[in-house]
C-alpha cells in the first residue's frame, strides 16, 4: 500500500534521502505573501482614508457673519484673522440672519453692550455650528456679558442632533455601488449595457425615494419638499453607479474595481455630509465636494433644509458625472457595435 504525499523523495549518492521542496510550494509562499501585503496596505489606505480628515478637522476659511458697534466688530476681525475664519460684517442682526439663511454664513455673532448672540445654523454642519457656538461663548466671557445661542437653520425636532444625516452617508454611497455590481452580474456581457443602463436609472429614482421617505417620514432628520430631494438623491446613486457601469464596459472589473476605491475611500470620507464642507481642510473639502458623494450629500443639505439654496453647483457637478458615465456606456456600446459588424467579414 502506497500513500501519496505532498513531498517528494530523491536519493542523494551517498545513500541518504532528502525531501525536495514540493512541486509549487514557492509560488503559494509569494501568493500568500502578496496577499497579505495587500490587505495590510488596503487596511493602512482605508485607516488614511477616513482617519486623517478627521483629525486635521475644524473650520478653514469658514464664513463667520458679526454685526454691532464698528469698534467692537474691527475688534473681532483682529482676534480672528488667521485661517480658520472669514468675518465679514453685516449692518443689524437681520443682515446677518439672511446671510446665515442664504449659506453666505455659517454662523455669525451680534455683539451688544449687554451680551453677545450666537447665531449657528446645525443644520449646515454640527461641528461647524458647535464651533460657533464656542467662539461666542468664549467672547462673551471676555467682555463679562452673557452669551445667548439662536439657531437659524436648525434640525428637525425629531432629530435634532442629525443623527439620520450621519447615518446616511454609507447607504448614500453603496446605493450608487450595489445595483451596479447586481446588474452586472445579473446582466453581463457587452450585450447587455443598455439593460443595464436601464436599471441603474431605475433603481436611482426608486432608491432615492425610499432613503428619503425613511430618513423624513421615519426618522424625521429631513425637513423640506419630499419629491425635490428624492430626486437630488436619486441623481446622486445615478452620478456613482452610471460611471461604475461606464467602466467596467471598457475596461472590465479592473476599471470597476479601480472606480470602487476612489468613491469608497475618498467620496465617503470627503463628502463632508456629516461636518459640513468648511470642516475639512481646503483642498480635501474642495475635492470631496467635486465626488459624487460630497455633491450628493451637498444637494441633500441645500434641498432639506435650505429651500434648495446653493443646490445649482452641487447638481451641475452630479449631472457632469452622470453624463460622463453614459459616454463610456455609448463608447463601449459602439466598440462593441464595431465588432459585431467585423466579425462576417473575419
């Protein structure tokens, strides 16, 4: 009886036998290595990714509205002119409250004589607000008056901390990323691209509604007209999956893949849905407002809770997006064409 081994046995001229290395044993030692590797830097790349940001937080260049006596204003802007404020002055508190309203502001404060009002807006950003309302504070306790906070833009009561919002962030991604890998599976081959086109869009408009209705009927975090920002959202899936698609038509699972890390793990972290777009550094914020992510949740911002105010860029930049992705859908539709059209004459 035989039994069969993963080693082999050769004799060597002396008599004695040794175990030669197994047929393949290296390959799988460098397999494993490259794996291994792999997974560390992605691990090490996501930990960048969502980390970093968060820890290079706090206002930059952020809009700050103040309004009261000249001496007390230009007081002001002297204390707060480094890098994480804007001051602009206003003529009265309704000045500034407009401001705040029309996303000129993020915040502003009203000095008097006998205290200091905080005017935040947490619906433009928590931690942007809190910041805000800290910087108000501290003053008021160095001119020895009170501080009294007003929320221009605030949550709904329902949630009046965001908590919804905040949530939203990863199904927000994902519901551009998950029909567009069900479809290609679902769907596959070149034969099948405007199948597949057919239900992203239908999913977008369908998603979109549904994450709405949950998170202003059931959570109760949105406070604005309910079709306007399913729509937005439904054009924020549709501006991530129709690139995805787009992709992985001309370039296969290598360009879907390559697609999936960059909205992954620079869409999501940068889309300053939860912080609002002046927590993040400058260029970061400015490059997560450019993804379909950053816009998407801008455009959800501005349609719940500013009357659609500042909602033009944001949308323009989801429609760029969106468009982009239907020409390499077009392109890989035509090449194949092409093909289709060679193959009796080969």
């Amino acid at each position: 009886m035989s039994v069969n081994s993963d080693t082999t046995t050769a004799r060597e001229p002396n008599g004695e036998t040794s175990h030669a290395e197994p047929p393949g044993g290296r390959k799988l030692v460098a397999k494993l290595a490259v794996v291994v590797v792999g997974l560390t830097a992605a691990v090490t790349l996501m930990l960048c990714a969502f980390g970093l940001p968060s820890a290079a937080g706090g206002p930059h260049h952020a809009p700050l509205g103040v309004t009261g006596p000249e001496s007390a204003v230009a007081a002001v802007q002297k204390q707060l002119s480094g890098d994480d404020w804007e001051v602009t002055a206003y003529d009265d508190p309704r000045a500034l409250t407009r401001a705040i309203e029309n996303r000129d502001a993020v915040g502003g404060l009203a000095l008097g004589e006998d205290g200091v009002t905080v005017y935040t807006a947490s619906a433009g950003g928590q931690l942007i607000g809190n910041a805000v309302g800290g910087l108000g504070t501290a003053l008021a306790e160095q001119r020895h008056v009170s501080a009294t906070v007003h929320d221009v833009v605030p949550f709904p009561e329902d949630d009046p901390r965001g908590t919804g919002l905040a949530s939203a962030a990863l199904p927000m991604v994902l519901g551009g990323m998950l029909p567009a890998i069900a479809l290609l599976q679902l769907f596959p081959g070149h034969a099948n691209l405007r199948t597949r086109l057919t239900g992203v869009v239908a999913f977008a408009l369908a998603g979109g509604a549904a994450v709405t209705a949950v998170l202003q009927f059931g959570i109760g975090t949105l406070d604005g007209d309910y079709w306007v920002t399913s729509l937005g959202l439904g054009l924020g899936m549709a501006a991530l999956a129709i690139p995805l698609l787009g992709l992985e038509s001309l370039l296969g699972y290598a360009g879907f893949g390559a697609g999936s890390v960059v909205m992954m793990f620079l869409g999501n972290p940068l889309s300053g849905l939860t912080t609002g777009p002046y927590w993040l550094p400058d260029g970061w914020s400015t490059l997560g407002r450019l993804l379909p992510p950053g816009a998407s949740g801008s455009l959800l911002r501005a349609n719940a809770f500013y009357d659609g105010t500042g909602a033009g860029g944001p949308a323009l930049v989801l429609g760029v997006w969106a468009v982009a992705g239907l020409a390499l859908v077009l392109a890989a539709d035509r090449r194949r064409g092409r093909k289709t059209a060679a193959a009796p004459a080969a």
